[in-house]
C-alpha cells in the first residue's frame, strides 16, 4: 500500500491578502489497494462540548489519558470530518457525503474538497452511508433541498436505514438527538426510489464489503475494501477519535448511542485491525483519517499513515 499527501489552497495567497479573507485548505490524502484508489477529503470539522464524549468516562482517570493529546477532559472539541472517496474503474464512490451547509458552520465544506479534487458532484456513481447522523448524511441534499449527487446511486444498511425511518425513533431517541432524527428522515426520505438497502456481510460493490459495527448507532456499518492481499477498514464512526476510543476502547463513550455496545464494538473492531496490521480510514481521525492501530500499554495508539 502506498500512500501519498496532497495540500490544497483554494484561495490563493496573493487573493487572500487583497481580500484579508483567511486562507482556508483543504487536504486529501491518497492510499493505494491493488488496483484501487482511495482518498480522504476534508468536509471541515465539527465543534462538539468535551461532555458530548467525555461525559460517562471515569473522569479522575481521563486527564492522564489526554495529557499525551495536550488535552484537557472539559476542552471543547473541534474533530476533522474526512469523507473517503473510492476511484476504481468507472465507479466514483463516496463513503459518507459530508454535514451540507444546514448543520454547523465549520462543517460542510466538501464540495470545496471535491472541486479541488477536479471531481463534479454529477461524476459521483455511489454514495454509500456508514450511518445516519447529521455531519454524514445531511450533505445528500445541496442548497435547494435537491439530491447533490444526482447520477449516484446511494446505498445504506438496512437496520440503520429502518431506525431512521421510523416515525418512533424521534420520540425514543432523547431529546438532545431529537433533531437527528428529524433531520434524517428528511433526508432520507428525499431520496427515496433512489436508496439500496443492503445487510452485514454483503458485498455492495466490487472489492467492497459491508460490517455491521453498532452501538454508535443502532445500524452503523464499516466497509472493507480490499484487492487481492490489501485492504483497509473505513469505520466510520466505530472509532471515533484518535484519543480515548485508541487509549481506552473499552471506555463508553458519550458519542455512542448505546454506550455499552458502542464500548464492545470499538474494542473488537480495534484489536482485529491490529491483529491484522490493517489500515484504517476513520472518519473523526487527524491527519487526513487514514493510519494504523499500535498496541500501546493497555490500548492502541493511531498512527497516522501521511
Ligand atoms: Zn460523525
């Protein structure tokens, strides 16, 4: 597997200065599986309170965790968003889609990220969802509530798909949530006639396999892809940062919609990549999101690949 690092400025400096507006960038970074080309692009970030994770964690234990991190346990958070794109043949296939422009301001940023790619949201052939929250789905829908990417087809695992859907889920989700669903089954909803439901296991694309991995969500899917001997897991949001969920897998984690099987989820997930050496693309990881998982003392540590 090789992998490469690519920087893009899309405003340049001379017009930065003249404008005094601030150079925003947006990076891709670009690993090779056999035949198979896959890229991270930057959707932006999130801005999360630190009790969204933090939250049901043994707090006279987590300020030693993070020290390493130069964190803190009540920092806010600012996680990167990467949505990978997958080239192979003619199919042009997005894991995931971004927030749009409807959730928060630092978020929503990928279509910037595709047109530095030389990418047209109408070239997209697949968009193939992990699971159903706002910074990875609401971007299905451009500024006039019509699908973005028009010519693809979009794929979602069947469970999470059903839980989306359900007029109960609003109602049982909690109230801090409620709006997920809400924005969900919008969107969703939206796209229906246009959306392939598949299960665990299923192959949804050439090289592509999908893996059941609930708990942050009740249907959350990962996706091998692989060619011949390489392969790599994108995770979505089954690991979903490069400090507690590396550090302390079995730690529950306030992201996680079900803490208990969000914590056993993480925990297996990580010790088969590590197992295996596999290469990883998470979603809220740094460093453009693709690396490897390290045993470190009692847990893992990211190792960014670029
Ligand atoms: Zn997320």
């Amino acid at each position: 597997m090789t992998i490469t690092k690519r920087a893009f400025l899309t405003t340049s400096a001379a017009a930065a200065a003249t404008l005094a507006l601030p150079r925003r960038g947006w990076t891709q970074t670009t690993a090779s599986i056999g035949g198979m080309e896959v890229t991270t692009l930057s959707d932006g970030n999130l801005m999360l309170p630190a009790e969204f994770i933090f939250g049901p964690m043994p707090q006279d234990e987590l300020a030693g965790v993070l020290a390493p991190f130069d964190m803190m346990p009540d920092q806010a958070l600012t996680p990167p968003c990467n949505v990978t794109l997958l080239r192979h043949g003619d199919n042009v296939v997005l894991f995931d889609c971004g927030a749009g422009f409807a959730f928060q301001d630092s978020a929503g940023r990928l279509g910037d990220a595709l047109a530095a790619a030389g990418i047209d949201p109408l070239d997209v052939t697949h968009v193939v969802v992990t699971h159903g929250h706002p910074d990875h789905i609401w971007g299905m829908l451009d500024d006039f509530d019509e699908p973005l990417f028009y010519n693809a087809e979009h794929l979602m695992g069947e469970t999470e798909f059903t839980y989306w859907m359900d007029d109960a889920t609003v109602n049982s989700i909690g109230e801090e949530r409620a709006s997920f669903a809400v924005g969900a089954k919008r969107r969703l909803e939206m796209m229906e006639g246009n959306m392939t439901l598949f299960a665990d296991g299923a192959e949804v694309l050439p090289g592509v396999t999908a893996r059941m991995t609930p708990g942050h969500t009740p249907g959350h899917m990962s996706f091998v892809i692989a060619d011949g001997n390489d392969a790599l897991m994108v995770v979505g949001d089954a690991i979903g940062n490069h400090h507690v969920a590396f550090a302390r897998p079995a730690w529950e984690s306030g992201s996680d919609q079900d803490l208990a099987m969000g914590a056993e989820t993480r925990t297996a997930l990580l010790d088969q990549i590590a197992a295996d050496n596999m290469t990883l693309i998470g979603f809220h990881l740094p460093n453009g999101g693709i690396g490897t998982a390290e045993r470190d003392g009692e847990g893992y540590r990211f190792v960014p690949s670029a």
